[in-house]
C-alpha cells in the first residue's frame, strides 16, 4: 500500500536519489540537494501557515510504500504561480477569418505572450519513479494535490495549470524553441533553460520575448508540430490530469511549446465528484460485493494523507469502510471525516 | 518629335491602345473600356479643374507629333485611400535586449498601415515598346514632376510611387508565397486583382492585424521586401533621381517599395526655373548644341499641359527654343516656360 | 405549475405580447411578427433536425402556465453564436507589471476585440414577464435549456456563453459607447445598435472596430464603470446565470459593455450536478419529511419539457416520486427517466 | 570673438560651469563631476577617433577667445540605441471604413518603436545665458551641420534631434499625465531622470506594447503631441532651416518632436562649399561688408575642429578672412576652409 503526505526534512537522501533518475522531462523538479533542501524547507512552512490569500506558497507531497517506506514519487502543488514575478506563457488564440464577398472562412491560430496564468494555482514536479510501470499509485500522487486543495480551498485559487515539458530532438534541440525563442534570446534551448534556470516568471522574459502574436502558419512545419506536443516523461501526467478534468489547448510553454494544462476548480473531478464521509470499521469479508477503487484523504489541512482502497460503492451511503491499515496509513480513527473520489 | 501633354477626350482610343500592349502586373491600366472611359472623365475634369484636388487624376500622354500615336502615358493621383483604404506594410524596428544576459537583438517588424492615406500618387506610367530608348522613358516619368514644380499647390506635402515587387522566374512572389498565402488562401494574381478592382473590404476582413517580426517570414520572403520587379529597376532609379526615397513602406502582397519624397524637397521643386523664350534662337543652338545639357521643358498652363526634352542653351532666365519645340509646347516667344535638367547634378559634398 | 416546452407555431401571438412587455433590456429578443415568426420557425426545424456537428440550429422555450396555459417567458439557445460570420466581443484581458528595479507591480486591464466566442453555444433572449416579482418559475425557464443541452450533448458545443444587456442612461447612451464605439462607427448607440440588428457578427463590425487592445486605464471614468454592468433588466438572468456556475469576468460586449457570461459545461450545475433517475408513482402524504426543490426533465430530446418538483431528497434514491400532475406536464409515464437538478 | 570648437580634457571645469546653469529638463547635461568627466573622454576619444564611429560623442564648446570662457555647448552622438534601447511613439495613420455604412474613420495610432535605433543624433545644446543674442544660437546649433558636411562618413545615413516637449505652466506634462501616468505610476520627472540614468528596461516592462490610437487620450494630451516646450521652438526653427523635419516620432513621456533628416540632403550637405582663404583680404571686407552675407566658416581637421561666424565676400573658390579669422580658426592663408550661408536661401520655387 502506497499513501501520499507532505514531505519532511527525512526526504531530502530520498529526493536526491529520486533527481537522480528524473530526466529533463520534469523541468520544474528540483534537482541539486540545496534546492531539495530549499523546496522541503518552503513546503513544511507552508503547510504550517496560517493562509488568507494564496501567496507564495508551495506544498510538496511524497509517495511513499507503506511496506518499506520508500519515497517513489513526489509531486507539488503551489498557491499562486507567479509570486515572485509574472508567469508568462503563450495563449493559444484562434481568430476566425471571415469574408463573405470572397466566401471564405477559416480560423488561424496567434500565439500570445500573456500573464494570466501569474495568479493561477499551479502542480509542478510530478516525478514517479519507474514510470513507465506505474499502477494506480500514480494517479493517487497526481490527484493527491487537488484533493488537498478540494480541503483547503483558501489557500489556493479556483485555476489551476501544469506545465508539461515538450518534446526535444536526440541533441536536446527544441524544433519550438529554433524556431521562436532562439531568434530573441540568440543562444540554444539548453542555455536558455539554464538561465532562467527553468522559471517562467522573469523579467528577461519580458524583455526578450516578443510582445505580437505569433501567427502559427508562420511557423515552420516542425515547429508548428511541437506546440502542444508533450516529452514522453510527461505522458504520465498529461493522462492522469486530462482524466481529472484539465483541458490543454489554450496554453502552451513559451520556450518548448510544450503544453500547459489548465481548469477552472468546477471543471476538475476532485472538486465536482469527491464525496465527504465519514469512515466506518470494515465489516470482515464482505464477499463478491462490488468494488470500486477509491482516493481516500484525510480531511484535515495539517496532517494531510491519501490512499486508495477499494470499497463497496459509497454514492449511496454517509460512510466508507476502511481496514485498519488503511486507518493506520491515513492516522485516522472511526467516525473521522474523509474526502473520497472515485478514480 | 514627342510631347508630353494633359489627355482629352479625343484619347480614349490611343489609351485603349496602349493599355493592350500592358499585359499582366499593372492593375491601373486595363483595356477596359468601361474602366478607362471613366478614368478618363476624371481626368480631363482634373485639368478642367470641375473636381476637388484630392479627387483629381492627372492622366498624360505621350504623343508622337509626327504621326499622332500615343506612345505612352503616366498620371498623377491627387491623393489616396480617401474612398477605399491604402493599405501598406510599414517597416519598422524593435530592439530586445536584457541587460542581465547581454542580449541586443534588433528586429525588423511589420505593421499594417493607412499610413500614406491622402499622399499624392505618380502611377500608371507605360510607355510603348516601339519607343523605348533614348531619353523617352526619362521624359515621359520626369515630366510629372515638372508639372509637380509648376502647380505645387494642387498636390498633398507627401508624394508616393508604389513599385512593382520582386518575382521570382516562374512568376510567383516569394513575400506572397511566405505571408499572404496563408491568410488569403488564394493565388497572388486573384488577390492582386481584387484589390484594384476596389473589392479591399477582405484585406480588414482576412489580413493579419498585429504586428508581425520579420524574422517569422521563410528567407525567401525576408530577402524581397523592398526589392523592385527586375523590369522595374530602372524606372525605380529614374525616381530617386528625382529625390524619392525607400522610407520602409511596401505593398501588402508581393513587398515591393514605396518611394516617396516631400513635395517641397524633390528635384523639380529645387532646381526647375522659368525662363523666358528668346527671340533670336536659331544661330546659338546650332554653334553650341554639343555643349547644351538635355533640359525638360513645358508650358505654364494646367488646361493645356505639354512638355518636351530640348538641347538648348538656357542662362539667365533666357531659352532658345526652336519653332517647332515652341509649336510644340504651345508656346511663342517672349512666354515663359519651366525648365529642369534632364539629368541630375552631381553633389560634389556626398 | 410552470411548463418550459419547446415553441411552437401556436405561440405568435402570446410571443407578440410579451415582447411588447420587454424593453431595450433584452436586445437578443425578437420582437416584430416577422422576426418572432421566423425564430419559431427556425426552432422547430431545430428541434427536428439530426445534428453530428452543432451548427446553425437554435431552440427556443416558453414558460408555460398550467392552469391557464398563458405564455409567461420565452429563453433561447444556438448552437454556435457564429453560424453566419463571426461572433466577436472584448476579452478582458490582465496584463501584470512588474518591474523588480522600481519595485512596482500592478496589473492593467486591456480590452481585445476577439472572436472564440464564434463556435460556443450561445443562450439568449430570456425574459420573463414580471421579472421583478419572478419566482421558481424563472430559475425553471432559464436552466431548462442548459438541461436540454446536457440530455444532447452533440448539439452543443463545450463551452457556453450569455451576452447580458450593460447599462444606458436615461437618453439611452452608454457612456461604454461614447467612449469607444462611437469614435470609430461616428453615430449614436441606439443607431449603430440598428444597423447592426443587435448581432455581433456582421463583417462592418472588423472593419470599423479596434484591431488594438484598448487600455481600460485610458478610458473615461464613467466608461469604465459601464465595463461589465449589466441592464437592470438583466440582473435577474445574471443571479441565475451565476449560481448555475457562469462566470461574469472574460469578456463583455463590444457596442455597450455589458457583462458576458461564460463556462465551460464542466462548470456548469446543469451538467455536473443533475442526476438521471427514473420516475416512481408518488406515495400519498409522506408526512413531514425534509423536501428539496428539484427542476426535473423529460430525459428526451423530441418532446423535452422540464418543471419544479418538491421531493424528498434523491442523492441516494434510484428513483423520483412524482404526481399525477407532475407527470401530465411532462407527459411522462412511470418508470420513464428523467433528468433532476435541485435548484 | 566666439568660436565653436571641438572639446579638449581641460574642459570639464568650464563644463561643470556651463551644465549648472542648465536647470532641469535637459537630461544629457547635469553638473555631475563623475557623468560629465566621462562623456568628456569619450568625447576627446571621439575627435582622436580611437573609438569606433557609432561610439562616437562629439561635444562642442563655444568659447569666448577675449576671456577664455565656455559660452556655450553642443554635441553629436555617432548612433543611438545601440547599448539601451531608444524608444519613440511613431504617430501612424489607420483607417476605419465600411463601404455599407458609409462610414470612413481616420485614426490616428501610436506605435511604441525603436525605429531611430542607429541614427546619428544632435544633441546636448546649452548656450549660457550671458551670450544670448545675435548669431550666437545660430553659430552654435548650426556648426554641427557643418561637421558632418566635412565629415559625413563617420555618420549613419539619418540624423535626429529630440525636443523638448510641450507642458503646461504648472511644469507638468498633458501628455505624461495622460498617457504615461496611468503604467509607470510615478511623476514625470521621476521616469524621465530614470531615463537618463540608463534605467531603460522598466519601459520594457511597465509601457503598453500594444498600439494605441490617440482618439483614446485625453484632449488635452491628443493636442500636444509633437509639440514643443515653448522655450524650444526657436532651437526647433534653426533645425527645420537645415532641412529636418518632423516625421511623426515623438518622445515616449512628453510627446516632443524629434526633428529627422537623411544626412545626404541636410541644407549643409546640399550647400556647403570648400574655399581657399584669400591672401589680401583687407581692402575687400571694408568696402563690401555690409553686402556680404554672413558665413559659417570651419577649418577642415577633425582632431582640432574650429568654427566661427563671418561677414566676409566669399566668391569663386576663394574667401577673404582676417588674420583675427584665420587664427581663430588654426587656419593661414592657401589653405582651405568649409563655409555655408548662416541663413537658408529662400526656395523660389514652394
């Protein structure tokens, strides 16, 4: 059994080992001990404030095997994503040309460098490791986050957005980035990331990207091709949260073209279809009943945990049945409250 | 001997004449009958003065005195884009730089533009294959601008001339090709057509309206902006003679410049002068004929426009015309006419 | 008890009167014979149609009474708000600022004319007579069609939208227009108003609009105040609108201001939250058990008709007692489903 | 006697002098020991030509020879834009029509640009207020014109000069207050010295991108675009004698003009004249000065470069200038001089 909480200073030899085996599919992860450090250090002050209006916030979860308490994932979920700067990035826009004296009418699409994305709730660092294997733990990590923010609406904002890296050549070369980028920022892709050290939040973006829309005919055809187009480590993710509810074509990554998911709370599973109960003792066996498999957090802000269990269906009842080494894993007892969602 | 002079009704035929000598790339001079008898209603009501100067269509001919051919003609609008818009890509920079990275990036960008909206137009210009060479082609796209010099207050401050772009050997345009495709979905010639048939609400409906990097444009678009059609190459050179400039405005479809000049800066306005037509001419040209520069000349009247070349000499506000230039011109000793050299002078300071 | 049935031939002259009833408010309304008699046409060939792709089609509901079968509201909705040209509007874009060397960071508001509204579906003219002391009955007629459109999902498009009447002064100005339109049509409101025919989808609207955003901070006083304010006949739709899940801020209208609501469907109530049940016979009294308000609808798309029911809670029922009465209206039968959303 | 003359190392304290009787609103020449000393060198490494020609900050002094006091001061930088960017509002025209309505809107439309990047810029102008009056302005904002006509290869294709623009009596800026204001939210004065200091990248960050058009803008803010500070519009005069011209880019803060020119048709460029000093010029200059003109005079080496007003006949090549002349300008008779009427002539022909 697998459950998801907030990271602890413990984590950090846990989280070097998992960098290790990320790729630069994750861009938004941290990488160096410093910077696992910093992330934990942020994340444990975080979920102890008190919060009013979502700020600079982050919160960091890990997944970890209840069997040998190995971290195999982690996964982050900030306040707001510009909080220290403007988060920009590329709206998809769709203009639609219509002449009726020629008969013609198509739509073209123009790229924007907007900043609207800056107050948005955003997940980052989504990392599972061997996961190309990944089972049902994957997506208790993933949802984990939003189930989290479904608890402690105030500490966030009602949109939330993932970046997801895109795609690169076998030279790491962007076809998005050759085409758009390197033009303003003249050096290669890899450079660029390094400067702004994976940030979309800077004032050198600003300066240097272009400030008209880029019409995407105008774009060579690779590059048109990439926009949207995810890294094959973000396949994962991308799956996990289209499931949840976030739709990607309105956002792209200014540097790689890589798609930005995004959504309106109302819009995601965890808040629309997550069902608060109260945890009942299991009955034994309950013989061929039928199950389902369920997400189950505790719902409390300070000692947040998650995992799936498969229960008898709970639509029609106020309680959900939980083995004790359920209870255990979520440190609850009978009668607590949970969140539930069917995944 | 050939005369520039203001059209008349009587022309209609010779203009449709000459407009089937055209062929394709000139969407002013069709041989539309329609087309070309409306244009030259304007026209002659533009010299009659019955219209507004920013209506007005200075249509002129080339007429072969010795056979009464038309052998070209040229036109001054009074101004544009006053009924439909004058669309133009203006060319313009934007500079990206961070001071952190080190990064200077100069960009060139267009932008739509109605610019140029009420400038003064010389367009229209043909001139006839069988009189090409000699200073022909000269004095028939100069004398615009003599008559510019005679008659300063009839035109806006801006004077434009819209050159034909680049194309490629099989004829497309390489600018089209890699822009306005896109967005018209329709062949160069289609498009070029509809505009000069005034159909110019698409171009608000179909073009793109931001800004645009120069840089998103594939080379072969990026290398013709501004670049002149090969056959329009020396007509483009007889106007910067005159003191027109690319300022950085080009056609829409295939890039292809706009020259453009101040009225109160070009050549004509400078160095053109009156001189009074001497009495005595005969003995001086024939001594001095060899050391006499081209000059253009013309009359002084707007009804009854005319202007030659003659090789005359011309000092001190005196010109020794012969009779047949004087009956050309419609003119007799003792009147004034305007004068400019042919050629430009060298400026010894540049 | 209130109907909402589709129109029908029958209903001209009752449509005639109650346009005369409605003002200025409802600009999307038809209100000649000529113009009410082609809409009901134009709706039942709709209703009729076979739809792959939502396209031109748009169904118009009536508001009827039971008891005297007078006609007391008329809502509307299109598939697509652009099925002849393009559907164009303002987005009201932010752009955040931020310049870490002078320490400001503000936000500014732009105006953008677009046109993705073009393929959403549209709802429209609402108007219910007495709106001022309007009940249940108007929270039936505007959310009945947001309910057809989750029984037929493929006449619509995802995202739906409501353009909202803004605000005129006394001698009908709009200070909106005055500070904008005007410049580039050079005629009053009601007059361009006119010419337009109340659409947003003419070509003269891209030839003389604004190709460039508009700086809200540049803008009158009174003409930003205007931005988003709806007609006090519209305020009614608007706290409908809104608690169904609509969001007021996006976009507005081009000619006056007024607000623009939209969602996506995942946002809205009448898709996430309604409940297909199926219809038991109603017990006699059942006492004093706790009742809800529910809008219930004939899950069928060719003789869709919706009311309000009082009912005992159904979230962990299968099924929804009706009465005899309740099921005359719906011309239903026991056993039939139904679509159900408290309101 | 005043000559105008490149500056030398043993000027700063005299600068200093001159830069604190400039008050406010002349950002180029503040009396700051540190600024000044280093624009200095550059300046000095400009006339040594030890930098390169885009680099280039030529400054001029007026001195007063009796006294050995700086009356004055002018400059010409090489190119702007070429470290920080150089912003400018370009004023262009969109046009707004439907052939249906029958409605044709002219629109008046700014454009953040950084179009002038690259050009050569005048600049720096202070004349001390003890020596205003006679030609004295005149020597000193025209003896750059008369440096790029002996030097014109050291300069970019297009000159400019930004002016101050207009404000209200209260010191305050319609078109700041109008426009600039509501992104920088900060006084005038406050972004403008920003400016000054090199801070540009806050424009990138905080001014509207988009275009705008000016029908937004206040009235009061619409009126004073290109218009000048009232204690401008004399320099602006001398500029527009030169031949620059307004050509629709204004100041991103204030809406003041920028004068412009194509440096190959700058009046100095068109007019000015090389002539040998004469041997015997006295007994000319007493008979005829009251006919002769009064001249520009320059000698003709860039490290030492010296210029002064003269009334002097200057005909055929030749000029008749005092041994007071000559020395003033490093200058001895048989060598030659750059000399260009004071005034312009007027154009018979506008």
């Amino acid at each position: 059994m697998y459950v998801v909480r907030p990271v602890a200073m413990t984590d950090i030899p846990a989280l070097e080992a998992l960098a290790a085996a990320a790729s630069s599919g994750v861009h938004t992860m941290p990488k160096t001990r410093d910077a696992i450090e910093h992330a934990i250090e942020h994340s444990i002050a975080s979920f102890g404030a008190e919060v009013d209006i979502p700020s600079e916030e982050s919160y960091m979860f890990v997944l970890e095997s209840m069997r040998d308490q190995r971290i195999d994932g982690i996964a982050s979920i900030s306040a707001t994503a510009g909080s220290n700067g403007t988060y920009f990035a590329f709206r998809n826009d769709v203009v639609q040309q219509v002449s009726r004296d020629l008969n013609i009418c198509h739509s073209v699409h123009a790229l924007t460098l907007c900043s609207e994305l800056t107050g948005h709730s955003q997940l980052s660092s989504f990392f599972v490791r061997n996961w190309q294997q990944a089972g049902p733990e994957a997506k208790l990590l993933s949802r984990a986050r939003l189930m989290f923010a479904a608890l402690a609406p105030t500490r966030f904002g009602d949109r939330f957005f993932v970046p997801l890296a895109g795609i690169t050549d076998e030279n790491a070369q962007s076809p998005f980035w050759e085409a758009l980028g390197r033009k303003f920022f003249q050096m290669d892709f890899m450079a660029a990331e390094r400067v702004v050290d994976g940030a979309r939040n800077r004032t050198l973006i600003v300066e240097l990207m272009p400030h008209y829309p880029v019409y995407v005919p105008l774009l060579p055809g690779d590059a048109q091709a990439a926009m949207g187009q995810v890294h094959p480590e973000g396949e994962l993710p991308l799956r996990l949260l289209s499931e949840e509810g976030f739709e990607p074509d309105e956002y792209i990554d200014i540097f790689d073209g890589g798609p930005i998911l995004q959504a309106h709370k109302n819009a995601l599973r965890s808040f629309t279809a997550s069902l608060l109960r109260h945890v009942s003792a299991a009955p034994g066996a309950d013989g061929d009943a039928p199950k389902l498999r369920y997400l189950v957090a505790a719902a409390k802000e300070h000692n947040f945990r998650a995992i799936t269990v498969e229960s008898a269906p709970i639509k029609l009842s106020d309680n959900i049945a939980l083995q004790p080494a359920a209870l255990r894993a979520l440190q609850l007892s009978v009668g607590d409250a949970v969140l539930c969602v069917e995944i | 001997m050939l005369v520039v002079r203001a059209i008349r009704e009587t022309d209609l035929e010779g203009l449709l004449g000459l407009a089937s000598q055209v062929g394709s790339g000139m969407t002013t001079l069709k041989p539309d009958r329609k087309m070309l008898g409306a244009r030259l209603e304007i026209a002659c009501a533009s010299f009659a003065e019955t219209i507004a100067p920013n209506q007005r269509d200075y249509m002129f001919v080339m007429e072969d005195t010795a056979s009464g051919k038309l052998a070209g003609v040229c036109a001054i609008k009074g101004a544009v884009g006053l009924d439909e818009p004058f669309y133009n890509y203006r060319i313009g920079t934007l500079v990206h730089s961070s001071r952190e990275l080190k990064v200077f990036t100069r960009m060139e960008t267009l932008y739509l533009s109605n610019d140029l909206t009420g400038s003064t137009e010389l367009c229209s210009l043909f001139l006839h294959p069988d009189y090409r060479g000699g200073t022909n082609g000269k004095l028939l796209s100069k004398s615009r601008f003599l008559f510019i010099a005679q008659f300063p207050h009839l035109f806006s401050a801006k004077l434009i001339a819209e050159m034909r772009g680049y194309q490629s050997a099989d004829g497309s345009s390489p600018f089209y090709e890699g822009l306005g495709r896109h967005f018209f979905k329709m062949d160069f010639n289609h498009a070029d057509d509809l505009t000069s048939l005034g159909k110019k609400s698409f171009i608000a409906e179909l073009m793109p309206r931001q800004p645009m990097y120069v840089a998103y444009l594939p080379p072969e678009a990026q290398e013709v902006i501004g670049k002149v059609h090969v056959n329009t190459a020396p007509a483009r050179r007889l106007l910067e003679q005159e003191g027109m400039y690319f300022e950085g405005y080009v056609d829409i479809f295939d890039a292809g410049p706009v020259l453009q000049a101040r009225i109160s800066e070009l050549r004509a306005i400078r160095e053109s002068a009156l001189a009074v037509i001497d009495a005595a001419p005969r003995a001086v040209t024939e001594t001095t004929a060899a050391a006499n520069e081209p000059l253009l000349v013309s009359n002084t009247t707007l009804r009854d426009f005319r202007m030659i070349v003659a090789t005359v000499p011309c000092e001190g506000g005196h010109i020794a015309l012969s009779t047949a230039d004087q009956q050309a011109l419609g003119c007799h000793t003792g009147e004034a006419v305007r004068t400019l050299s042919l050629n430009p002078r060298k400026n010894v300071n540049v």
